[in-house]
C-alpha cells in the first residue's frame, strides 16, 4: 500500500490555489532531493554510481539543476534536451545522449559538448563518424530481442524500434575499435514503470553477461552498463514503491559472483531514471469548472489532457484528491474529465470520490514526470505554469503559463 499525501496542508494548497491561476504542476523540491539521496545511498557499493536523469521526464532547468547539485547526470535524447544538460552546468560524461533516428545536427552537438553517446544502431558508427567524427567512448544500446521479455508497458523487444540485435552487438564494438573508441559502455531499456525489483536484478544480470561475452570476443573491457530507466512509480493506492535497497542488494551479489572475479572488476553501474526521481513528487493542482449529470456524473475541471495525457494515452491511474474535503465521505462515482473535444480527455473513469462542487480544487497526483513534458496544445490549449515548492517553503514559478501570444507566435513568419 503507498500514500498519497499533499505537499502542503489542504488549507495551504487552498490558498496557493488562490493566489496562483489553475490549472499548474507543483513540485517537491525536497521531496525531490530525498529522493535522488536515497538511490544513491542504496547503490553506494557502485564504484561511480550514478543516475542520468532522464530529462524528457520534466525539462525544466529548475529541475535539472536540482540534479546537477545533488551529483545526477543527465540523459539526453534530443538538441533542446542536451541545451538544457549544458545550461544546469552539466559537462562531458555527465552527459549521456541516447537517441534515435539521430539527426546528423544533434550528433554533432553531442559531440562538442562530449557527452557519452550511446548509438542505437550498427549503422550509426559510420553515419556518426562521417557527421561528427568517432569519440574515444562509446555505447551502444541492446535491443535483446526474444532472448528477453519487455515489461507490459514498453512491449516485447523484437517489435521495438531501438537498440542494436543480439547478433549485431559483438560486430559494433568491433566496428567501434576500428574507428578509434578506446572506452566503451553498454546500455539497455527493457522496461517502464516496472514495479517489480527482479525485473531490474534481471537486467544488469544480462547486462554483465553480455559486457563479459564482450570482452571475451574482442578483448574489450566494456566501463560501464547503464541499465537504463524504466522504475515504476505506486500511482495506485495499493500499489508499492520498488525496494531499491533490495534490488541494489542483489544486484551487488551478481556482480560479486560475476563482474569481481573477472577482467572487467571496476565495472561501473549507471541508470537513466526519471520517472521515480521526480514523479511521485508533481502535482497537477486543477479548479473544477463544472458538475454535470448526464449518463453518467461528470465533474469537468480547468486542466485537460494537454496538461497530463497519461490517463488518456495509457488508461493510466492517477490518485486524486479533493482539497478541503479529506474528512469528507466518499459516496460519489464521477468521471473526471477537462474540455478537449476528445471523449478520452478523462482523468478517471468511475472513481470514488467525495461529493463535488463547483469551484473545488482537485490535486492529480504523481505528474512529476512525463506529466507537462508531455503536454500540448490540441483545441488551442495553451500549457500551464510549472511551480517548485522550494526546501525553505518559498514557492517559485518555473515555467510561466503560455499565452495565446505564445500560440500565434509561430503564425507570424
Ligand atoms: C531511453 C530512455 N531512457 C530513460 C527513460 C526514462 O524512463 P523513466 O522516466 O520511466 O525512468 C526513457 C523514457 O521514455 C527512455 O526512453
């Protein structure tokens, strides 16, 4: 079972929804903070531990500096992102560029900012090294295939798009070599919002064994594997965080049977993580507009789908909470939706909640990651504010709303 708490008192959220225009996202910062320092700590073992936050997850240069301070990298996977990596002060390998269907622009830019690239393809050594040039190290992504099964939600491996085939992956480092890389990292994906700790021990198992055969076919002593993002979040009531202190521990077993006795002891471990470094601790603070009964009870609120596309996108959960009324029963099933003309711009479908009226405020929890990242401007919705509630209490607007300026903007050319 997880909780599901406000940052601040109903009373206080009440007041900010007051003060602030709804709909906006709200951050824990110290929430946030706590965070990074406990998967640290639970991989303290780890030779140069470290996790590139996953900026597509909240590309906000508040956000991103908070990682830079507490010794994140970042994980890049386009130009912009790479922009906003260099602008939190991030350099060279703090910098890890994972992309795909590279433009040859973006490769350059990687390039000069010497970020750890990570290429998605066996073709991609030649394109990178006629674009860019070839880097002394170099990663590359493994795509299992039907040696592994992907979690639920990012599917089976051999229908996905990404990373280099099992039989492609000794030749690319071979390739590589030739080109002139003297590091090399290996780096996989297989999951998202994966709850399940094995699933994670699983991964580096198959990532040692894969850094081993490496090393045994070519002679090359692979760095690093980066096992990629993918740790879920409890979005639902009775669901439960990941215990990394658990995964780390069996993780650490492996490696002492596998990596320590071998040629590549010093091996480090690195993951890419967004959603459970900054997820649970985004609040999508919204006003309902309307209560209406049609064939169903429908509460309609300020923010729409172009704030949080999740549950349409996905079906996905997420916790909700009515401001003011915690004490209040819950006897009402509402479909809580916003106003894009799309019948899918739910919230929730038939959730429990208690009687709602006109003028509330509804939190949405847990959109600190892919939550306004994902956000866009279908029916000429404009995005909202972004908002950090800082570790002395202050609460500090990081992104200001759009405007219709904004939405015309690229009209006027
Ligand atoms: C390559 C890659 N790394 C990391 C992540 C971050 O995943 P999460 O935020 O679920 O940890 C993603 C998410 O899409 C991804 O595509």
């Amino acid at each position: 079972m997880s909780q599901k708490t406000l940052p601040l008192s109903h009373s206080g959220m009440a007041a900010l929804a007051d003060t602030l225009p709804t709909p906006f996202h709200l951050y824990d910062e110290e929430a946030i903070r706590q965070q990074i320092r406990a998967f640290k700590e639970a991989f303290s073992w780890v030779p140069d531990f470290k996790n590139y936050y996953a900026v597509k997850a909240c590309p906000n240069p508040a956000i991103i500096k908070i990682m830079a301070e507490e010794g994140f990298g970042a994980d890049c996977s386009s130009y912009p992102e790479l922009l906003l990596a260099r602008d939190a002060g991030m350099r060279g390998e703090d910098i890890m560029f994972t992309s795909n269907d590279t433009p040859a622009s973006e490769y350059v830019a990687a390039k000069e900012l010497d970020a750890v690239i990570n290429l998605d393809d066996i073709t991609h050594i030649d394109f990178l090294n006629e674009v860019a040039g070839f880097p002394e190290l170099i990663s590359f992504r493994y795509n299992p295939g039907s040696g592994r099964t992907g979690n639920a939600i990012i599917g089976n491996p051999v229908e996905a798009k990404y990373g280099v085939r099992e039989d492609q992956l000794i030749e690319c480092y071979r390739k590589a070599q030739e080109k002139g890389a003297t590091r090399f990292g290996l780096h996989t994906m297989v999951a998202s919002n994966e709850l399940e700790g094995s699933y994670i021990v699983e991964t580096a198992r198959m990532l040692f064994t894969k850094a081993l055969e490496i090393h045994q076919n070519t002679g090359i002593i692979v760095e690093f594997v980066n096992l990629g993002g993918g740790i879920g979040i409890p979005y639902s009531l009775d669901q439960e965080a990941m215990d990394l202190e658990a995964v780390s521990r069996d993780i650490r077993a492996l490696y002492e049977r596998m990596i320590v006795p071998s040629a590549l002891a010093g091996l480090n471990i690195v993951f890419e993580c967004g959603r459970m470094v900054t997820g649970p601790f985004g609040y999508l603070v919204s006003r309902v507009l309307h209560v209406t009964s049609k064939y169903k009870e429908y509460v309609g609120l300020d923010a729409s789908m172009a704030n949080l596309m999740r549950p349409a996108l996905y079906g996905a959960y997420h916790h909700i909470t009515v401001v003011n009324k915690e004490e209040a029963v819950k006897d009402h099933v509402y479909d809580v939706t916003g106003s894009l003309c799309e019948n899918n711009d739910k919230f929730a479908i038939d959730r429990t909640l208690p009687s709602i009226e006109e003028g509330d405020v509804v939190v949405i929890h847990d959109t600190g990651a892919h939550g306004h990242a994902m956000g866009f401007n279908y029916n000429s919705k404009l995005r909202s504010a972004e908002y950090l509630l800082k570790s002395d209490g202050e609460v500090q607007m990081i992104r200001r709303a759009e405007t219709i300026d904004d939405l015309f903007a690229t009209l006027k050319f």
